[in-house]
C-alpha cells in the first residue's frame, strides 16, 4: 500500500466530514509499529448522510462510478463489511459498520491524532487489542499481543 | 547493516515500536509499505464487494491471495 494513497483518501475524508475510526493494520502503525499491511480497515457510520459523504470523498479521489454501488443500506443491514478495490486494485478499503454483535461504530473508542497533517480518528490501542484478541487470523493476534505489551493492557 | 546470527527465533529482537510523534516513525512506514508492495506485487479485482460478515471478508481476501499466488504474481 502506498503512504500518499492512504493519506490522500483520510484527508479526502476529513474534508467532507466523513465520520469514521481507522482500525487494523494501518492503525498499529498510526501507534507507533510499522508493519506491512495491505487494507485500510475503517468503521464508518452507516446512516444515509455519512454514507453518501464517504462516497463524495472516494469519488474525489479515485472517479470511480463503482463507488456508487456503496449504500447506508448494504452496511446498516446484511452487508455491514463492503470492501471497495479501487480500479488498479493495488490495494482494498474495508468498509465496515459492526462486527458481529460484538462491536459497532458507536462502541469503537478512538483518539484524534494527526497523520501528517492530516486529522485521524484511530481506534485506541485498547479498542484495537479487544477488537483483535479472540480473532482466528494469526496476525490479529500477534497485534494483540504487541499491543497488550507495549500499552501494558488488561484483559477485560 | 551487519549480519546477525541467531539460534532460534525467539533470540530475535522483538519489533520496534515508536513514539507516533516520531518523524522516523512515517519513514519506516513509507519505507516498508513501498517494500511490501515490491515482493507481493498483487492485483485485486477492482469494484464494491459486499459480505454479510468479517468473516466472509476473510474468506474473500484468503481467495484472491491464493489466487494471486496460483497465477505466480506473489
């Protein structure tokens, strides 16, 4: 994934009020560990208002007539995790809007950090770590052991 | 940068972490991103993909990853 890519569609997104949390992969590197990572993971607020922002955000950047196909109904009902690929499909942006029952946009604790320059809503470390420590993907639970250490978290 | 030797895995330094205020943090990311794209040079199929959980997400990555690396292009 490229750096100025990901920055690009977070600065698109603050320009048009998106209302949305960075999770995964690209958020452990927002907290200070690099590592390779090829989806940017956000939890976006599924309600038709912030949708249709998030569409005018993608379209300044990729002019993509797909993005249209993105809708507040998908993700608030049986599609709450839509991956977009842009056309050179260089990498994927994971659109989600709860995970199982567990986690929706609402419950997701972030922070404001700035990304060069750029003002990011980042899940928590300790938000990351509870999202990631049941999970089955082995590298969610590397994360969250290295989370666990470095934020020196507790189980809940 | 020197050769290291180590006997088994667990002797590695573990990742480094840095402070998020740390310029040499948006380095290393630059640097290693650019480096994860030039040995893994994928292509996903462009478009909206929609799936009823994380888990069928999952799956879907899993599927253009093996196929990406049937078709020798990872």
């Amino acid at each position: 994934m490229d750096t100025q890519r990901v920055l690009a569609v977070l600065r698109a997104l603050e320009l048009e009020g998106v209302r949305y949390k960075v999770v995964g992969g690209v958020a452990i590197n927002f907290h200070g560990l690099a590592r390779a990572t090829e989806d940017l993971d956000l939890f976006v607020a599924p309600d038709p208002a912030n949708v249709a922002r998030l569409k005018v955000a993608l379209r300044s950047i990729f002019n993509d007539p797909r993005i249209d196909e993105i809708s507040s109904e998908d993700l608030s009902g049986p599609y709450p995790a839509i991956q977009y690929v842009p056309p050179d499909g260089t990498f994927s942006i994971d659109l989600l809007a709860r995970l199982g029952e567990a986690f929706r946009y609402d419950d997701i604790e972030a922070e404001e950090r700035s990304i060069q320059g750029v003002r990011v809503a980042v899940a928590t470390p300790r938000m990351l770590y509870r999202m990631k420590k049941d999970t089955i993907r082995l590298q969610d639970r590397a994360d969250a052991e290295r989370l666990k250490e470095r934020f020196n978290l507790e189980e809940d | 940068m020197p050769l290291r030797k180590f006997h088994s895995v667990e002797e590695m330094p573990g990742p480094t972490w840095h402070d998020p205020s740390d310029p040499e943090l948006w380095r290393r990311i630059t640097d290693l991103w650019a480096f994860s794209d030039r040995l893994c040079c994928r292509r996903l199929p462009p478009g909206v993909h929609r799936n009823r959980s994380m888990e069928e997400l999952n799956r879907r990555r899993a599927a253009w990853e093996a196929a990406a690396v049937r078709s020798g292009r990872n």
